[in-house]
C-alpha cells in the first residue's frame, strides 16, 4: 500500500555530527529518488515539489502549522480526542495543479492538542511518504502515519478534495445509532444546511451510513462506494465511529465539519424530544415510522395501502418526485401569468439591476446559451454585443433573445434562471400569486404524514420553484416538500436526469421513487431510470398516446 512505502526524509535533532552527516546524505539521496519516482506529472509536466528544497519551503511548513493548530481546535470541540481522529490538507501552491499538490497528514496514535509542526506526514500525490518525523523519547510511541491515510486518498482521488478530517465527535457517532438499520442520515428545514456545499435551507441533506470494521483501513472500498453511490455527499459517517469530511479547502472542511456536528447534534435532541428533524415541519415521531432513514414498517405499509385508488396506484414507500406545469399546476398559470410577466418585464429588470453581481451572472449565462443557438443556427438567437458597446445595447439584444426562448418555451437554464429573477421581484411586491390545483396541498399533508418525502422536479429554476409554492392561495406550500430540482440535474427527457435524482436521493433501489408528470416523453425517461411513474391527467394538458400503457390520476387524490 502506497501509505507505507519508505520514510524518505526524517526531521529532528541528531545525536551527532556523524549522524548527521550521515543523515545529510541520505536526505539528497532520498529526495533524488524520489524526484525521479514521480518527475513527470499526467500533464507531461515535471514536478520539482518532492525536492529537499520544496519539502521545507513556505508553503510545506504553513500546511504543517496549519494541522497542528486545527488539531488543538478539533481536541477542544471533542472531535479528537483519546488520540482518535485525523486531518490532512493539500500543500497549497497555485504553480502547482491540485492533483499534483502534496499532502500533510497528522500522524496516528499521537496527543492530537500537543502536535507540533514536526510531527507531521508529507505524503506524495499518490500516497508514497516522502518526509516523516524522527521517533520521540519514552512514553511517546513510535511515529505512525495516519491509519485514516487510504480513506483520505480516495476523497483526494474521487472528489479533488482539498482537505479532509475525520471526527470522532460523538454527535456523529450517535446520530447513526439512533436506528441501526439506517443506511443514510436525512434531514431538512434547517439554517445550518446552508453551510454543506450545494445546499439551502429547503433541500434535503442526505449522509450515506457505512458499517464500522475492526482497523480503518478496511473502510476504504466501503467509503469508496459510498462517495460513488452518493455523488453529491461531501460527508460519509460511520456507523458506531464517527464521520469523514472534505471541502475544496481547509476552510471549506472545517466549515462544513462544524454544520455536521450542529445538525446530528440538532437531530439528536429533536429525538430526544419525540419531533422527527427529517420532516420539513419537524412535528412529532409517528410511532410507526421507522426513524432517521424514513424505512417505515408494516403498520405504515398498512396505511399507506390504505390510499390505494381505484386504479391501484400505491405512493412510493420512499419518495414522491412532482413535475409542476400540468400535473401541481395548470399549464394555463405558466402560459398567461408567469410567462407574459416574465416577458413584459425582462426589460425593466436587467436595467435596474444591470450591475448587480446576480444578473451579470445571468448574462454571462445567457451570452454563453447564444453563442450556441448561433452556432446550431436556432432560429430567434441573436448576437450578444460586448459590454463595451454600452448597457442599451446590450439590453436589448438580450431582451430579443429572451423574448425569442420564451416564445419558444425552451427549457434552458439560462432562461430559466433569470426568468427566477424577475418572478422574484413579482412575488416580493404582491404581483404575482403561486397557483396550485385544490387536490394539491391536501395530499402534500397526507403524504407528509406518512413519511413520505415529496420533491419537485421542474425545467423552472429552483428559485422560481420555491416562489411558487410558497405564495399561494393555500400559504406557504413548502413546508410539505423536501427539496427541488431544475435542469441543473439534466433534461427532464433524458433518463440519465432521473438516475442522478435517485442517487441523490439514495433510495435502496429506484422504484422506491414515484414521479408524477403529464408529459409522455418524461414518463418514458423517468420509467427507463426505474422509477415507478404515473401520468397527471389535467384541464388544458396536452394529449397521450393512444397505447401509451401508464397509469394516470386526474386528481391526487387518486394516489
């Protein structure tokens, strides 16, 4: 194992001249060595940060202080301590790409509040040590790389993290006792949410859950496959032990490790208090419901077979995905209300809001969307002008273009993302109100009750989502929801967009999901990622095909 290879360079006070001549020596040795190991980087480039000279430079000793000073936080919040728990970090050097960085590594088995610089472990890219430190006198134990050191790599491999830490903090530890059957931790409605990478306060925060082994390292191909299984994850716990961690950066990390710890604590004591943390509402525990992962069991399953309809529809045992237009929504709110606000209204936005740092980002969206349409040649794309030929200009080109996706009904996220926007600025100032069919919010309740997750899956930005169920005549929908999804995550007629909603969800398999849609190009995709699917029959909706051989509901009723 690459963890292991040979101590190429130690640090520390000699006994003796001779020693450490002799240990001069070896250092230029070592260090030609392992130069030569890995000179060339994947970009053919040749790497000069395993030399002597790097391996002592600003940026290797920064990483080392670094550790040892966030150790001592970590020891103090109870993450580390009894010599548990680990942290490494990349070297960071912006002439060095990240895959090429080195990495620092605290060591194994040592008082985690008393490291000092010097104890650390400079790894290779690929795991091969390069510096370790020189053995302490009595009691201290013989130096020991990191036995969290093979899981650490694949964060590094799999998701270019910056920084990893493991902690032992019992929050995390307990959380995933709670119920010793839950392969994920899931909750949802809370403030620090915000703080897990790619995360607001009404998604669902979904944490896979591997079994604990006898010796860390046989956690590897567990952890592997569960940052596989789980491509949005920035954690993995486990069960009985505690939790991994990663971010871009060690800020990141720890910024995300301390919004963990917040949340299990938060779940915990929500528990304790009979309320279930991984509803939006957190209202009480069912006694039936099976707790943390949302397995429910057979008295449930009994409920839940209680709502089966005349058409022998049974809801999802997990989870329930909406489409909006035509299935929560009527077609006609989309068409006369939303859309003709957005399009009377483009103008007035980007000129009062033209410099904000949110709509310059739309435009960059949108040029990049044009600069495409005019290579495929689609028909209404109209050249952007740069910004040097004034804010009027520009105004305008963009005005056309939008005035042409709109009419067009394209679902792109460029559209769509500032159509958000100004839905936005309509729903603030009381001009517009959400609209959902009467059957909607009473099933939203029924199926909260059951513990049933219910998300939404819309070409409509995540924004405009929320906008709307969350202004309508009914009040503020989304408490009864889990979470959303855009374009973001693909096409809604392409099945690999519904591959990547079940793996975000993490459900065991992907009929466990349920999606509900009026359109038959979407129910194909949906059907083709293995969700089970159900076809919303509306006022104004488009016609099915004659042998299209999908269930379908006029009402939710009916689910």
């Amino acid at each position: 194992m690459p963890w292991t290879g040979e101590r190429i360079i130690h640090r520390g006070v000699s006994a003796s001249a001779a020693t450490a001549v002799s240990l001069s020596l070896n250092l230029k040795s070592a260090a030609t060595a392992a130069t030569s190991a890995e000179a060339i980087a994947a970009d053919g480039v040749k790497m000069a940060t395993t030399s002597q000279a790097y391996l002592e430079s600003n940026p290797v000793r920064e990483a080392k202080a670094l550790i040892s000073e966030l150790c001592r936080q970590f020891y103090n919040l109870g993450w580390v301590s009894g010599t548990g728990g680990s942290i490494t970090v990349k070297v960071h050097d912006e002439s060095v790409p990240k895959s090429n960085q080195l990495i620092v590594m605290s060591p194994s088995g040592v008082q985690k509040e008393r490291m000092v610089p010097e104890d650390m472990y400079v790894l290779s890219p690929s795991g091969s040590i390069l510096c370790s430190p020189l053995s302490k006198p009595y009691p201290h134990k013989a130096p020991k790389c990191s036995d969290c050191a093979p899981l650490f790599l694949k964060a590094y491999e799999m998701r270019n993290a910056g920084a990893v830490i493991h902690s032992h903090g019992m929050e995390s530890c307990l959380v995933t006792m709670i119920n010793p059957l839950a392969n994920e931790f899931r909750i949802t409605h809370m403030e620090m949410i915000k703080g897990i990478q790619g995360h607001g306060y009404y998604d669902e925060l979904v944490v896979p859950i591997i079994e604990n082994t006898a010796h860390e390292r046989e956690l590897t191909d567990s952890l592997a496959e569960a940052i596989k299984a789980y491509p949005k994850t920035t954690a993995v716990l486990v069960r009985n032990h505690g939790i991994y961690i990663w971010g871009d950066s060690w800020i990141s990390a720890k910024t995300q490790a301390e919004c963990y710890h917040y949340l299990f604590d938060a779940a915990i004591k929500l528990h304790q208090m009979g309320l279930d943390w991984s509803t939006p509402n957190h209202g009480p525990l069912p006694s039936s419901r099976g707790l943390l992962c949302g397995h429910q069991n057979e008295n449930v399953s009994m409920k839940a077979g209680s709502l089966i309809s005349n058409n022998g529809i049974v809801p999802s045992r997990r989870c329930i995905v909406l489409d909006i237009e035509g299935t929560t929504t009527p077609i006609s709110f989309v068409t006369e209300v939303l859309f003709p606000y957005a399009r009377k209204n483009v103008g007035r936005h980007l000129d009062t809001t033209y410099y904000t740092a949110e709509t310059q980002d739309d435009i960059k969206l949108l040029r990049s969307q044009v600069d495409n349409d005019l290579r495929q040649g689609i028909a209404g794309a109209m050249y952007i002008p740069s910004d040097d030929s004034g804010k009027e200009v520009v105004v305008a080109a963009l005005i056309a273009n939008v005035e042409a996706m709109i009419k067009a009904d394209r679902k792109i996220t460029a559209l769509k993302q500032l159509q958000g926007h100004i839905w936005r600025t309509g729903f603030q100032n009381n001009e517009l109100k959400g609209m959902v069919f009467d059957d909607v919010p009473e099933a939203l309740e029924k199926w909260q009750a059951l513990g049933i997750k219910v998300y939404i899956y819309s070409s409509g930005s995540r924004l405009a989502q929320r906008l709307l169920f969350g202004n309508t005549s009914y009040g503020d929908l989304r408490k009864c929801l889990s979470g959303f999804f855009d374009t973001t995550v693909g096409n809604k007629r392409e099945t690999r967009s519904y591959t990547e909603i079940s793996e975000s969800l993490g459900v065991d398999k992907p009929s466990e999901i349920l999606f509900v849609t009026d359109i038959y190009q979407e129910a194909v995709a949906a059907k083709e990622a293995g969700l089970e699917v159900v076809i919303s029959v509306r006022p104004g909706n488009g016609p099915l095909p004659e042998d299209h051989q999908f269930k379908t509901v006029n009402s939710f009723s009916e689910i």
